[in-house]
C-alpha cells in the first residue's frame, strides 16, 4: 500500500504543473489609432473580430461586450478613450479575466499595421504579441490574421501559465468565413 501512495504521490508531483495551467480568460479592450484621426472607425471592428475569433474557440474564454460595460461602469470608466494600464487590470480583475488583449493600429496611405499583445492581469507582463500588417483594402483578413497570430506566438513563447490553445482545421476556416465586399461601404 505505501509502493502505491508513493507513485501516486509522485505522479501528482509530476503532473502538477499541468494542473496549475489556468484556462485563457480574455478581456479584450479597444485598439488605440497611432495613425491618421480619419481611421478611428477601425478600433470597433477590430475589437468584435478579435472577440468573435476568440469566442470560437473551446479553450479560450471571452468576456462580452455587456460585461466590458458592466466592468467599466462599476469602475466609473466610459469605455471611449485611453483606459491607464492599472485601471485596465482592475476591469480585467472585475469581469474575471486573467488575461487583457490590447493593442494599436496604424492606418497610412492604403496601409495597415495591428500590434496586439496579450496581458497577464495579475503581474501586467506581456507575455505574447503578434504584429500583422496588410492592405486597408483587405482590412478583415488583417483582422482576421490577429488572434491566430497570437495563438502561433504563445505556442512559440511556450507559455506555460495557461492551457495551451488548439485550433482545429475548422475552427481555423471559419475565422472570415463571411467575406464582405469593402466597395458596399
């Protein structure tokens, strides 16, 4: 009995990092414009993309848009605007999260450029990032590029804090999967 209690012992000693691997929770904030003032509409959109991507993934918790309200309110922070970073981990702290996903955009003559990094709430550490330039033209494939690129980044970081995120071929298809013509706007 005590040969078993021993490798039960060890085998929890073993396997207890993979135990304490929190699953992703994300809080995903609104994208700042370092570029022109006359390419603010793409903060939204690349917010709900992000989200949306996230939200079709089975390891990956997001928080909604109600609960960012919800968060920010209790707060007393209105969501419009330059969050500071220490007020971010609070609403972060507040929906549950332990993970913040923000970032930048530069839109300059026809061209795009997203940086986006996740957050670890608790220490502030970046811990991840991706940076996906494109077209303005091709706006949702850019944005549609960004949490895949951040999932490859974690997987190369070998961060080892969280579940490790996995894709599959159809989760991975159906991030775009509605094509929209830019010319109807």
């Amino acid at each position: 009995m005590k040969k078993i209690t021993r490798y039960l012992a060890a085998a929890l000693f073993v396997s207890a990092p993979l135990f304490s691997q929190e699953q992703l929770r994300i809080l995903v904030l609104k994208f700042t414009n370092t570029g022109t003032t006359n390419s603010d509409w793409i903060a939204a959109g690349i917010q709900d993309s992000v989200l949306n991507d996230f939200k079709k993934l089975k390891d990956v918790v997001v928080t909604t848009p109600d609960d960012r309200r919800k968060a920010f309110k209790e707060l007393a922070l209105q969501e419009a605007g330059f969050i500071p970073e220490d007020q971010q981990v609070k609403a972060g702290m507040v929906v549950g999260a332990n993970v913040l996903l923000t970032g930048s955009y530069a839109a300059v003559e026809g061209k795009i450029r997203v940086l986006a990094r996740l957050v670890k709430v608790e220490t502030t550490e970046t811990f991840t990032s991706t940076k996906v330039d494109g077209n303005l033209g091709d706006i949702f494939d850019v944005q549609d590029r960004i949490v895949l690129g951040l999932i490859e980044s974690m997987a190369a970081a070998k961060e080892k804090a969280f579940t490790p995120v996995t894709v599959s071929s159809e989760e991975k298809g159906s991030f775009g999967k509605n094509k929209v013509n830019l010319a109807a706007y």
